[in-house]
C-alpha cells in the first residue's frame, strides 16, 4: 500500500513538471506571425513569407546598458536585447540620438528597429569586426570579416524603421585601391574554390587580404524584411542577399559612393520583391548575382523570381546588373516602373547583362517594362559575354564553360541621350537568343541605335 502511495506520488510529480515544463516551452514560442504577399509578375511567382512583429514584446537597448557615444557599451547592449528577442520574438529598438557601434548579428524573430531621429553609427576598425565569419568575397565563399550587420541561418528575421544605419569608412576607404598583396589573395581565394578546398580553410583575414566586409549581409537566411530605413556609405556592397528566400525591401533610401558599393545584391536568392526603394551608388544599384564559376557549380542554386518595382536611381553604374559572377544561373526577372533621375552623373546601362567564358550558369526570362531616363553613358541595353575585369590577366581560363543568354524582354522603355539602344556582344559558339524590344525609344543616339554580334532572333518592334 505504501509503496503503490509513494508510486503515484511520484508519478504526479513527473505528470507536473512534464505539464509545466510545456507551460514554458509554449510561453516561449515564436510570437512573430507570417504573411504571405502575392506579387504580379509575367511568370510564375510564388507567395512571398513576410515577419510580422506587431505582436512581440519591445527590448530597449538602452535597457541594457547603451550609451551615445560608447560603442563597447552598445556593442554588448545590442547582443543581450537580440539574445533576449530571439527566445520569442521581438523588436530590438534603436531610440533616437546617435549610438556608436561594433558588428551586429541578427538572430531568428528578432527585428532591429530603429527609431525616427536614430543613427547607428559602425566603427571604422576592422577588428571591431572580428573574428571572422562564414561570408562571400566577389561569388567566392570565405571566411572574412563580418558584415556590419549580419545574420546567419536566421528565420523571421528584420531590419525595419525610420531611422538610419551608417559605416564610417575612414579606415575601409584606405582598402578601396587593390594593390599586388591584395590581387594575390583574390587569386588565393580562386584557386582555392577551383580546387574545392573546403570553406572553413579559407580565411581571409590577414595583414595584405584587405578584403572588406558587406556592410548588410543575409546569409542562407528564410523571411527577410528590409523596410524604410537610411543606409549612408559602405565598405563593399551594401545589402547583400545571399543564399536566402522570402525577401521583401521596400522604401529603403541608400547613399554610398565608395569602392564595390552596389546597392543591392541578390546572389544565390529566390523570391525576392524589391520596391520603392531610392539608389544613390558608386556602382550598380541593382546586381544580380549567383556564384563565380565553381562556387556557382558547386552550391547549384540559381537566382530566382526577383521583382523590382518603382524605384528611384539617383547615381550610380547600371539600373539593373546581370552579372557578372552568375555561374548560379539567373531566371525570372521582373523590374517594373523604374526611373533614373535627370541628374545623374555616370549611369552607363539601364539593363547590362554580363558573363564570360569561364563562368557557366544561364540567364533567361528577364522583363524589363515601363522604365524611363534622361541622358546615359552607353545604352539602355547591353549584354556582353566577355566582361572578365581583373581576372583577365589574374588567372588562366581553368575550365571553360559558356553562358546561355536567351528570352530577354524590354517594353516601353524610354531615354533620350545614348549611344545607342541596344549592343550585344555574343559568343559565336553559343549565340545570345531570342532579344526583343517593344516601344523602346532613344531619342538621340550618338552610334547605331542597335549593335548585334552573335545573335539570333532580335525582335524589333
């Protein structure tokens, strides 16, 4: 009798702690909520997973000890409110005034937001971006300093809020030349990718690399919002999408002239939807991107259902890019009711597609509708398949792989200073295929309005 007493007592005990142990795990459940956002487009596009964070609590990182002006204080404020956010989810909230900071990497459910009136402003010192991260240099995968704000396998992740993040580039600005010691480490990293050393063997990070880091980088990560925000200068490429999905940036204003600053770049990312965004770039607002040559080959993962609507390109070097580190593959491309506005400076393409013999992958169904310009640097289409750049003379050709180019689509497109309209430089043993042009007009072409090499069915309307 005693012991059949002591038997259920004990089982009661084990049937609470099983029952309050439940209680915790779903007090900690996610609150962040997902929404599905349908998007238009002249081939299938599927349902874009969006985070919600209206339902989760606020965590004030002056709550954990930030201060203005004291960027080891806000360093370590920053990691405990994400690491408090992520357990359930939450907003990681930037008040207004200006806080200094180190690196920031996002977690699952955590939103960093960032208040009208607030500027985060990033350390010009590289090692306030160590130790290294698993990363990217040029379609190359690496270990590298870490981007300024970088999340890794992160899920239901965001950067949201009227205020601004900003790099001081003082120290990156003395890397932007690409001295010998610096071309022999890109070398390095190539050979190393070519002979499929393992990642986690590859790093960077040494006294002659210089390689800088992105300074917004989603990697490998799931249900991504970039919304509202300032982005001022950049040490490399700005926003950088890279093996993600069920991405959405929208009215996000970027202002960075330095070296490499592309404004956004999709690599290796499906179901994106860019909008309403404002480009002011040293280089191309838009880049697509999927892998240079065996890193492409090896991770096989195409970019994929992009759309990039109503933006605003104030500066920069093409309004969309194609290229050129596409080994990946680039297919469905959407971009839509686009401008470039009248006072910008070196804008040589609305749409440049770019590869060469080495890089493999494909390019096909990119739709470029409803975009308007004013004077332009080259035309408002190019594709050329033999843009090599540094490697040129860096590294032999290892193994030669052509790229399929073909169905590309351009309809109401209007400049009215250029060199020409279209000029395609195709390959001759894989010709560029099917390029048409509807109601594409240049107002005065300073060469022939259309420019073709290697290329079969061009379609003029």
């Amino acid at each position: 009798m005693m012991m059949s007493t002591m038997w259920n007592t004990y089982t009661m005990t084990v049937l609470l702690f099983l029952f309050l142990t439940a209680e915790h795990l779903s007090a900690q459940k996610s609150q962040v909520t997902l929404q599905q956002v349908s998007v238009e487009a002249p081939f299938k596009m599927p349902k874009i997973k969006t985070p919600s964070f209206t339902r989760v609590a606020d965590f004030v990182i002056t709550d954990y000890g930030a201060e203005p002006g004291d960027k080891e204080k806000n360093a370590v404020a920053l990691e405990k409110a994400i690491a408090a956010a992520t357990v359930a989810g939450g907003n990681v909230i930037i008040p207004a005034g200006e806080w200094k900071t180190k690196k920031i990497h996002l977690k699952s459910n955590v939103n960093l937001h960032l208040s009208e009136g607030a500027v985060l402003l990033f350390s010009p010192d590289p090692q306030d971006y160590l130790p290294a991260v698993f990363t990217t240099w040029e379609g190359l995968e690496c270990y590298n300093y870490s981007p300024l704000i970088y999340a890794f396998e992160a899920k239901n992740v965001a950067i949201t809020g009227k205020g601004e993040v900003r790099a001081d580039i003082s120290q990156w600005r003395k890397w932007f030349p690409r001295p010998s010691a610096h071309m022999e480490s890109i070398k390095r990293l190539y050979n190393w990718a070519q002979d499929r050393v393992p990642v986690e063997d590859r790093n960077m990070v040494n006294d002659t690399s210089n390689m800088r880091p992105q300074f917004i980088q989603f990697n490998r990560c799931e249900n991504v919002l970039v919304e509202d925000i300032k982005i001022r200068n950049s040490p490399f490429w700005t926003v950088h999408l890279y093996l993600s999905k069920n991405i959405i940036v929208r009215g996000i204003d970027v202002y960075a002239h330095g070296h490499n600053n592309d404004g956004i770049d999709p690599e290796m990312s499906q179901n994106v939807l860019i909008e309403n965004c404002v480009f002011d770039q040293g280089d191309d607002a838009i880049a697509i991107k999927s892998g240079r040559n065996p890193e492409g080959w090896r991770l096989k993962t195409p970019s994929k259902n992009i759309v990039i609507r109503d933006c605003l390109v104030k500066d920069g070097h093409q309004l969309v890019a194609i290229g050129s580190e596409l080994s990946g593959g680039i297919e469905n491309v959407y971009v839509e009711n686009c401008k470039v506005a009248d006072d910008n400076e070196k804008l040589m393409h609305l749409l440049f597609i770019k590869t060469n013999e080495r890089m493999g992958g494909h390019v096909k169904q990119v739709y470029f509708k409803n975009i308007e310009a004013n004077a332009i640097r080259e035309g408002i289409l190019g594709i050329d398949t033999d843009v090599l750049y540094q490697w040129r003379t860096l590294v032999p050709t290892v193994v030669r792989k052509l790229t399929p180019i073909q169905d590309i689509y351009l309809e109401n497109v209007q400049a009215t200073e250029a060199k020409f309209v279209s000029k395609i430089n195709g390959n001759a043993d894989l010709p560029v295929r099917h390029i048409h042009l509807k109601n594409v007009t240049l107002r005065h072409a300073s060469e022939e309005e259309i420019q073709t090499k290697n290329v079969e069915g061009f379609v003029l309307n």
